[in-house]
C-alpha cells in the first residue's frame, strides 16, 4: 500500500480551517501556512471566503485539479458526507481529526463510515487522531500551538502513536531532550488504516532506523503478527502496550474504542513478532534514542567509566538487575591506563577516574575500553558539576564515536548545566539524565541483536 | 549531640584556602564569602597572606578568637596533625573535605584518623566528602562552582548522604526541579560521625519535614535501627541502598571505604527501622517531593483527572501495578459534574475532560473529588500544548491546593513549556513529569501511613 500522500501530499486541502484560533482546523492551516508547506495547501469553510490570508472554498468540489490530501477538522455529524465528497472527487487518502465516534459512545456513527470506507476504497488515517507529522517534509496536522509544544528535529525515529495524548507529550519531549524524528502518526479509532499498515510502511523507508508504538489495542491481531514478524527483521520496533491491567482496559475501551485484550496474548505476539516491550513513555524514548544511532553489539558485558563512584555502584546494580555483566578489564588494558589517570583512580570496573579527572582521562578511558575484546559496550558516566571537566570533552566523544565499532552510550545527570551538555551531546552520541535509563536501553539493545540472530 | 556547628556556626575556618580556582579549598571559600555566609570567615593557607581578598593565616593557631567549625581541605597526609592543632585549639567541629583514605586503599591513616577523633572526642564529618549545605544558612562547602551546580531553594528536604557525586546530582537536580531544601550532608567515610549521628539530629529539626537517605553501608547497624525507629515515627524517613547486587558491593568497598552488606539484611532493618526503601535517584526524589507537603492519606484510592486519554490509561495501569485502586465516583459527584465538563467528557475514573477540557472543567473535576468520600487521593494530568488551557489554572490550583485536606499531585508532561509550568507549580502543589514516578510516590504515601498507623 502507498501512503505516500500522507507524509508528502503535493496538495493538501484542510477541510474545516475555522478562523477560530482555538480551533484544530485553523491551527493546522496555520502550522501548514507558517512552516511553508512546500505543496499546494487549499482551505476548504463552508461559511469564510477567507481564511489566514488563503482562498476558501466552500466546499471540497470547488477546487480545481488534483488534491493528493484531504484533512477533516469538522463535527463528527458531518463526516460521512464530507468521505462521500472526497470519494467523488477522487481524493482516496483522507486524514479525519475529528473526535465524537466510538470513543464517546458513538458506536453507529463510526460503523457507518468503516462500511463507506471499505465499499469506496478509501486510505483513511483516523478518526479521533492527531494525524502526522514528518519531520523531513514538514507536514505538519498536529493542533497544538508550536508555542505550547515544540517540534523535533530531523533523524530517524519513527512513532506510531493511538492516543493523540500520549503523541503530543512524545514530540514535545522528543523536541526538548534533542531526539532525531523522522515520522510521527496517531492513528486514533482506526476505522480505515491500522498500525500494521503504518508498520510496514515505515518498514520499506530508508529514513526510519527504529519504529516506536503506542498501542492500546490492535484492529487485527494476524495482520499486526505477520508484519511485525517481516518488519523486526529489518529494524527495531519497539512497544508500549497500555490498558494492560483490569481497570487500564477499561479505559480503552472509553478512550479509542478498542479492544485492549489480555496482556498474556499480548505478551505473547509481541515476543512472535520480534516486538521489544517496555513499560512506559519513558523507556520508549531511552530505547528510541539508543536505537536510533547504536552500533552493532557482540555480547552482554558493559564498561563502567565515571567520575563519581557512587553513581558507578549505582550503574554497576542496575547491570546486574537488568542480566547484563561487569566486563573484566585485560591486564592490557589497565597497563595502558597507568599513568593516564590519576593516581587514587581505580583500574577496575566500574572504572572510577574520580573527582579530579580531566577531559584526557576520560579519552584514554574510552579508548582502551574499545581496544579491549573483553568490553562489549561502553557505559560513561560524567559528573560536569566538577572543576575539573571541561566543554572540550564533547568534542573528544564525538570524534570518539565516529570510529567506535561498540555501543556506547553517555550518561549525564543533574541540572541545567548539565542538560545543556547533555543536549549538545545528544546530536553525536546517545545521553540519558540517569544509569538506570541507559542500562536499561542496552539491555534491549541486547535483547534485539539475540532476536535478530536468532531469525538469521 | 549537638551538631549545630555543622549548619549554622557564628565563626569559620577553611585550612587549604587555596589560591588555585580549581582547588576545593579556593571554591568553599569563595562560596562562602560570595553568598555573604553571615560568621566570620578565616582563611588558612600555610603559603599566603592573602586569598580571595581574605586575610590568611599560616596555622589556625594564629587565629585570634572563637572557631565554631574548621574545614580541612588539604592532601590527605596533613589531616592527621591538622585535627591535632583544631583540638588543640579547642575546635571540636571539623569538616574533613579530603580524600585519600581507605577509599584509595589508605586504611592506615584512616585508622590513625579514627583513633585520634576518639581520644580527642572530636566531631568530625568525613573524610571524603562535599560536606554540607544549609539552605537557610546558606553555609556550603560543596566545591563544585555554583556556574556548573545551582542550589536549590529554601524547603522541607533534608538529605544525608554518603557519596559525593550522588549528593551533587541530587542537589543539582532538587535545584532544576524547584524543590526545598533543608539540610544537605554528604558525610563520605564516616571516620567520626556517621548517618545515623545526623538522622539524629535532623529528627529534632523543625523545619525538616522528610528524611532522605542516600547509603553505601552503614557502620552500626544497630545505634542506625534504633535512631531510625524513633525518627520514623516522628518523619518519613526515604532511603536507597546501593551495592545490592555483588558487582555493585564490590565497588562500594572501593569507594567509601565501607561494607555493603547482604541486600536482605538491610531490607529487614529498613522495614524494622519504618524507612521507605527506593531503588534509584528519581524514585527517591519523586517521593521527597510529595512527602515534603503532602496532606494526610487515610486509604489507597485515587481519582485520575485528565485531558488525554492515553495518559489516564497509563495512569490506571501503574495504579493497578502498585497495589493502589481507582476510587469509584459517588453518584452525588457524577451529577455535580454533569454540565460542567464536556459533553463528551467521560464520567468515569479515569475522569477524561479530553482534549478541549478548560480550566473551569479542571477546577470543578478537582473539587469535586476533592469532597466526594469515595475518594482518598487525587492524581491531576494536565496536558498544557493543548490550545485551550490557560496558565491560570495554576492559580487555580494554588486556592484549591492550600484548603485540601487530601493529598494531590499534578502531572504535567512535555517539553520546555510544560517544563516551565511544572517548575511554577511546584511552588503549590506536587509536581511530576510522568504519572508514573507520581503514583509510585503515593504508593509510598500510603505505605507511610500503614507504618505510622501500625506504631501507634
């Protein structure tokens, strides 16, 4: 199936672009018309002959030529008629933002426009959705104001999202933490296109370097299988599946209308499908970032690098908790170290390079670390509160980074000082605020490469 | 024991008032003369007459008058007759920033150290360690430069804790996050006094409201049980212990110096001792937050308010997760609400306002909760990138926080403007990111509750 015209229409026409700011039909025209959508954008308001300084036609039947795109912000009551009206123009890829359907009673409603949907062959993303947003394109249907939720840059994360919710949270926290989006789509009620069909298309898209879901319930659990089974193969997906306690379940049926289904069943596709399960928004994006960039891993022992010695027992627990290992160091390595470090420095694992390490400690560190055959990844913990570590020190990682043939993956807690660090060092190498983040990003890393070999 | 001293001394002496902006000796003392700590401030440096526009004395012995507490920020070597001259002079207070002792492999002269504190009957806090920082006060010896790890507010939270780079981060964060400090005690090695000497003491203080540990080992487990039993009963005591896999024990031993011990034992005397056990950094600060100013809990069921259904979904799911319940909502509250939400709002728990929910909605929502008997704890979601939810609802908040007699907590989630809502909110009310580091925080809540119950 081509979904093309859903990432990047030539020409879009917004169908309920409302003069009301607060309304999702005038914020999507608005984001369209600002961030200079490169195609064709035409404003469809049955009461306006203008609209954010565009032309407005009354209705979808007036514009001339070719529309690849309708976007539906309009009552839930009016559209069947407006999928009527596309379908006559011809328009068959249709994005519906529109709420008031199963999700709040609404059962009939929304069964009949599954049954025009599948009668006159439409692509409907929707309804009840957020719709998408691809950060390469720039299209953008999201009716948050840009002021209220910033966009993510550019990169290779790839979100398949139900809940509209839970979406804007996602992109927002991509944009402040410094992840690499490539498409965002909340998909909503479902009544014509499905998560599977968004899996497999981002499966065949050589932009998308790891696929994340939000699922409350799946539309068809076979076709959910056999495409998650062909497309892990590939790339990584990773997945929330929420509503998975009693009360959870309940929810969702009031929430998208779905069906959330037994978390056993659950468990069970996913682990078929070369699926990775996490537990929460949280983790989702820590796997995402990691994921996103990672280098091949080989085996399951990890190298502590930290000048906190706390922070190292901390990480060292949370290895052990998660089944990773504590590599041995080679005496090689530590003769190489000698010297290098300074002299209370502990030339074990975690290695501690203490309060007073520098930059070049850290460099000497990292590099013997990925010379020795007994470290599979590299965990590197930094304290930039201490006098002693300078700014230089990202610049050392990244050119660290470009040549590792091993995982790595930085950790920098604290506060503004090291956010700030830690967003400039998330555009080379993968950072996370605390150790029980990033391990357990790597033990899912882990857990990938073992699926993966054990399909080969 | 009296340790007044260590937080609130009318005169000060730092020995090794280094010239070099590097030196932890030159950043105490240029904190404490910067922040204008209200004592006097002696300088002591063997090889200047001045530092940092401070007279310097050769020796503490020249110092003419009263020294409350001395400050040893000097190569470990010289610590030994340093304390020998501060008991000479009738110091009895001594802060020993330096390292270099059993946590380096230097048992020997951390033994001298000891034997020497104990025939002098000297109090000493550390070696090894940032020492402390009284946020009212405003004494700090934490030698991480104030550009590179902000200090948090003036609050409840007091904070003892053994590692100093887990002190920093947690300091650093408690500032970024908008969180009060009392009291913050990084004690190192523990040659004189030790954790339980100042949970103690922090037992006695007004103004702090909660207990949080960070620990690697305890030295006397039993003077640690019977001071925490009598302190828990009086204020939440919140502990992590770390080293408690064998990987992570093993690093202790090379850290602090001390022994990590069976991860069963210390469970025992923790639930013995009436201490909330947490397993990572976030845990231990989300449940700080709340207990700082929490109200009263008399069972586990909470109301969810949100204005995105997949958030309350997780919400329900983590409630579920944690042994908590969602309160069913008395039909007198359903009809109170009726009108006031949405139409399509649904009145269920999770109580979804969804996406165009207001500030009005939200204030009915809480109030109404707030006065229905059902309902033990409320867990408010509140999507700001949505486009019609204003900054005034924190107000809101405030009025209605400020007559609760139920504990509330707020998630807000996202990015940068999420993030500046949050840190404002927290002035009123419990704020988090995610709902579940809240709902695990009131789980701990409740489990407080059942422990102050079952004493009485």
């Amino acid at each position: 199936m081509d979904l093309k015209n859903f990432f990047e229409p030539k020409s879009i026409a917004v169908i309920g672009a409302s003069r009301n700011p607060r309304k999702p039909g005038n914020i999507i025209l608005k984001n369209l018309v600002e961030m200079q959508y490169s195609g064709n954008i035409f404003a469809v308001n049955k009461k306006a002959v203008e609209v954010l300084g565009k032309k407005s036609y009354l209705s979808i039947k007036d514009i001339q030529g070719q529309v690849d795109l309708a976007i539906i912000a309009t009552p839930a009551s009016t559209v069947y008629g407006l999928l009527e009206e596309c379908a006559f123009r011809k328009i068959n890829d249709i994005l519906v933002i529109s709420g008031g359907f199963s999700e709040s009673g609404n059962e009939k409603e929304e069964e009949r426009i599954r049954d025009l949907i599948k009668k006159k062959k439409l692509n409907v993303l929707g309804p009840n959705c957020l719709g998408v947003f691809d950060s390469y394109s720039n299209l953008d249907t999201i009716f948050n104001p840009r002021e209220k939720m910033e966009r993510p840059k550019k990169g290779g994360i790839s979100m398949v999202c139900q809940s509209g919710a839970v979406g804007s949270v996602i992109l927002d926290l991509m944009a402040k933490e410094n992840y690499g989006l490539r498409r965002f789509i909340s998909y909503g009620n479902a009544s014509g296109l499905d998560e599977s069909d968004f899996i497999d298309y981002l499966g065949k898209d050589e932009k998308t370097k790891v696929i994340c879901l939000y699922l409350e319930g799946v539309q068809d659990g076979e076709k959910f299988l056999e495409t998650c089974k062909k497309v892990s193969k590939k790339k990584p997906i990773i997945a929330i599946k929420s509503g998975v306690s009693t009360e959870g379940a309940k929810a969702v049926k009031h929430h998208t209308g779905a069906i959330a289904g037994k978390s056993e069943i659950y468990k069970g596709v996913f682990r078929q499908g070369g699926i990775l399960q996490v537990n929460s928004i949280e983790e989702l994006l820590d796997c995402a970032r990691i994921f996103e960039r990672s280098k091949p891993v080989k085996g399951n022992k990890i190298l502590v690098i930290t000048n906190g010695g706390g922070l190292g027992i901390i990480a060292a627990d949370q290895i052990a908790l998660h089944g990773l290992e504590l590599a041995d160091l080679s005496s090689a390595t530590k003769e190489k170290l000698k010297g290098k470090l300074s002299p209370n420095a502990n030339l074990r694992n975690p290695l501690d390079l203490i309060g007073d390490a520098s930059d070049e400690s850290y460099k000497a560190a990292i590099e013997s670390g990925l010379e020795d055959s007994n470290v599979d990844m590299l965990l590197v913990i930094l304290l930039p509160q201490t006098p002693t570590i300078t700014i230089n020190l990202l610049k050392i990682l990244k050119n660290i980074y470009e040549k590792a043939s091993k995982p790595i993956c930085l950790v920098i807690p604290g506060g503004s000082f090291a956010d700030t660090l830690k967003r400039e060092a998330e555009d080379y190498i993968p950072s996370f605020s605390f150790s029980t983040n990033a391990v357990l990003s790597l033990k899912e890393l882990v857990e990938y490469h073992k699926i993966i070999k054990g399909q080969e």
